[in-house]
C-alpha cells in the first residue's frame, strides 16, 4: 500500500469539488467570487492539535460529565471490510450537514483507506442502529500522532453527544494499542463551524492552517 492511500479520502473530495467547479463554470458560464476565490486560493483547513499530557483524568471525567445525560447507551465496535457500506452511508448522511463543499463517496474508497495498516475504523451503534463512525490514521516516524481522519453523525443524532463518545473511544483505543502516540491531530475546513465547535469541545487547539489546491492531489 502507498503512501498516497494515506490521503485518498479527502482526495476524494477535493478532487470532486473542483471537479463541481469545473462543471458550474461550463454549465453557466461563471461561478460566484467565493467560489472564484477557492478555486484561485485553494481548500483552507484548519489544523489543530491535543498533546496526550493534558488528557488527564480530570480531563476525561469532564467529557463524560457533558454527555452523560444526553445519550442513555451507544455501543463502539472496531470496523470490518463487511461494514464498509455502512460507513459510507453514515458518511453521505453526516456531511450533507456540515458546510464542507460534499460530494458523496463510495466504498471503493473507502476500502483502500480500510486496507491501510496505520488506519482503524470505529462504528457507533444507539438504540440499535450504526450512527456514527470514525477514522484515525497513525502518522510520523515514529506513528507518534492519532490523526482524526474522519468523524461523522447521521443528522438524527447530531448534537447529542454521540460524537464526544465516539471521540472518548478512540481515545480509549489509543491508550490501550498505541501507547506511544504523543498527540491526537485534526483538521477542520475554515466554514464547517459545527465540525470546529466540536472539535475544540473535545480539548483540541489550532496550530496552524493549511491549504490544499487541486494540483496537490493530482496523480
């Protein structure tokens, strides 16, 4: 497996984005200034971080404390390739939510970030039913850093704390598989305010803001 599969999930969006792009300007002959300035500027996402020092006990408890009462049980369970249909259609439904430019992705895709051996797969279940879903990546020399690859919820239970209990079990895993991860790393694009407001609750702080072009994920 190369690197490149490492990206291939938001390759796939950005590719489609701009492909989007591409289509509205020849559809109609012009596309708005905001979307002009994307496609001259490029995707601007925010990077933030959360050194594992400061996930203390007293940090944990906090967590817990702000969903307990929200959410009466979800249960967490490691991905396998038979569930790669339902993650991706918790994914479709999740980020037609968020203010990301979307475009739907398939399992094909899916399946090559699956396939990976530094990427895990958690899927949440509530009463009964797959509602969430996440994707952590293990990056640098060492794989001293827990990428938050992916975090999604059906619409139906966003705002519940669904998402916190999935972010406290990949934690969980973290701890129990990958004791030398020295940082937990995410990424939010600048517009998607409910996807920052989450991250940032979870303990997360900006260090930096990255921008990805169409160029950048070209083969």
């Amino acid at each position: 497996m190369t690197p490149v599969s490492k990206i291939e999930l938001k390759k796939n969006r950005i590719r489609a984005f701009f492909h989007t792009l591409e289509t509205e300007k020849k559809e109609k002959g012009e596309i708005s200034e905001e979307l002009q300035k994307v496609e001259k500027e490029g995707m601007e996402y925010i990077q933030l971080k959360l050194p594992v020092e400061r996930i203390t006990d007293e940090f944990e408890n906090n967590l817990r404390n702000k969903i307990e009462n929200k959410i009466i049980r979800a249960n967490i369970r490691e991905a396998e390739e038979k569930d790669l249909d339902i993650i991706k259609d918790i994914y479709n439904q999740a980020w037609l939510t968020s203010n990301t430019p979307f475009r739907p992705i398939d399992v094909d895709t899916l399946d090559k970030i699956f396939k990976d051996p530094d990427t895990i797969f958690l899927i949440g279940k509530i009463y009964g039913r797959d509602a969430a879903f996440a994707i952590l990546d293990f990056e640098g020399p060492n794989k001293e850093y827990a990428i938050f690859a992916g975090l999604g919820v059906i619409p139906k239970f966003q705002r519940k704390g669904l998402g916190t209990i999935v972010g406290m079990a990949c934690w969980n895993f973290i701890k129990e598989n990958h004791p030398h991860v020295k940082e937990l790393r995410a990424e939010v694009y600048k517009n998607n305010e409910v996807s920052y407001g989450f991250i940032k609750g979870l303990g997360f702080e900006e260090f930096g803001v990255k921008r990805y072009r169409k160029e950048d994920f070209e083969d």
